[in-house]
C-alpha cells in the first residue's frame, strides 16, 4: 500500500524552478545543493535568497555610502589648502620681540629708553650688568676713543719738545718712557675719583638714583643751556655715535701698524 504524499507537495515538486547552483547565494554563504527548503517562502524571510527590492536597496545603499565617502574626501583636501587665518597682533608682537639691527637676534629689552638704542646686544650684557654701568662705561670709553684717534694721527707729525719723534705712532709709549705713562695713569685715575665723589665701583657708582650715566656736569661754554630737551637727545646721539665709531676707528689704526709695521700715513 502506497503512502499518501502530503497536499501540495508534489505541486510544489512539479512548479520548483530548475535553479542552478550559483544561484543559491545567501547574505553570508552558498548553499551546497539545491533543496526545496530554499524555495520556501518562509526560508526566504528568514535569510535565503534575498528579494529583488532587498537587492536593489542594498545596492542603493552601497552607492550612496561610496558617493560620502568621495565628498567627504574631496571636502578634506580642499580644507587642507585653504588659507589659515592668523590671530590679530601675533606678527606685531614677534616683529617687536626682535632686535632691530640683529634680526635674528631677541630685542635686549633693558637698552629700552636709553639713548642709541638699535637693540645691539648680541652677548646679553644687559642681562647681568647694570644698564646705568654700561652706559656710562661706553660713553667713557666713547669720549677716550674720539681724543686717542686725534692723538695717533697728531703723533705722527707732532712731537713734544724734548722728546724723540717716532713715525709709527704705536712706538710713542717707549719714546717718552715709563714715568710719563704712569703720569698719565694717575692723573686719570685722580679725575676719575674725583668725578663722583669717589664712588667709582659698581656697586656705589649710581647709589644716587637721580644721576644720569656720563653726566658730570663739565659744560664750561652752556652750550646744553641754550637747546631743549628734543636737541639735547639729538646732540647726545651724535657724541655716542661719533664715539662709537671712534673706538673701531683707534683698534683700526692700532692694527694696521703692527700688521704692516708701517706708519698710518
């Protein structure tokens, strides 16, 4: 006796598509072998093969997740051209911090407010030196300087009776001997002292607060008198500068006599 074949199973055997195999795909894998099971509706809900709108969604879906992903590429580099906008003051400020003759150097910010300041100070001796100190050191030697280049050049045409003349000018200290330059050393010595009341160190030089660096009051004509305080700058700069160029100017001289062992002229 024959066993009765459940309804609609051999409909379904005789309406099952002839699929091929490369045709059973799921999300995740392939199914080996064709099988009823796979034609199922229910099988189909519950991850076989995919309907032709879930196909298409998902197709749609990677399109439009590739074309942000393009955009937002796109969009980086360009920000990565554009121009970066500076916070206002930042060139200023670095422009400021820097000295002016040394560009590359940072601006000395003691040499502030003195007179002749271009921001030269490359061995920071305003940093461990007092200003007021160095001020008057360089005017000293300044004023030193612009007496000895008239000097050099004097010396070689002029000559102090009883004295032997030289040409070469480095040679004066031996004509005239060792008493006359020790003469010399205390003389300047006793006008240093008495310059400022005997406070000639460091520490007790500017003990008065009040006292201007290369002021001792030595104006025998007024002249300083008659100007105001924008000429008076004026005429300052000028003694500073000329002095300046006066203690490069004696080295030169000093120098070009013993390279050469020639006189000046």
């Amino acid at each position: 006796m024959r066993a009765v074949e459940p309804l609609g199973h051999a409909s379904r055997k005789r309406t099952m598509p002839d699929l091929r195999e490369d045709q059973y795909i799921t999300l995740g894998s392939k199914v080996d072998s064709p099988s009823v099971s796979s034609c199922d509706p229910r099988v189909q809900q519950d991850g076989g093969l995919p309907t032709t709108s879930s196909v298409v969604l998902s197709q749609l879906v990677s399109i439009t997740m590739k074309s942000v992903a393009v955009l937002a590429a796109i969009l980086g580099t360009s920000a990565a051209f554009a121009p970066q906008s500076k916070p206002a003051g930042v060139t200023t400020q670095l422009r400021a911090e820097m000295s002016e003759s040394v560009p590359f150097l940072t601006y000395p910010k003691n040499l502030k407010g003195y007179v002749g300041d271009v921001g030269l100070d490359p061995l920071n001796f305003s940093e461990y030196f007092d200003m007021k100190w160095l001020r008057e050191s360089e005017l000293k030697h300044s004023r030193a300087a612009m007496l000895a280049t008239v000097g050099f050049v004097l010396q070689e045409f002029v000559t102090i009776p009883g004295y032997t003349h030289v040409d070469d000018s480095n040679l004066g200290p031996t004509s005239v001997g060792v008493s006359a330059m020790l003469q010399i050393v205390l003389g300047m010595g006793v006008v240093e002292w008495w310059s400022n009341n005997g406070k000639i160190t460091m520490e007790d030089m500017f003990s008065d607060p009040e006292r201007v660096p290369g002021n001792f009051g030595f104006d025998p004509l007024g002249y300083g008198k008659k100007l105001s305080a924008e000429e008076m700058e004026v005429m300052e700069l000028k003694e500073l500068n000329n002095g300046r160029l006066a203690m490069l100017a004696i080295g030169g001289m000093i120098h070009h006599n013993w390279v050469t062992g020639e006189p000046l002229f």
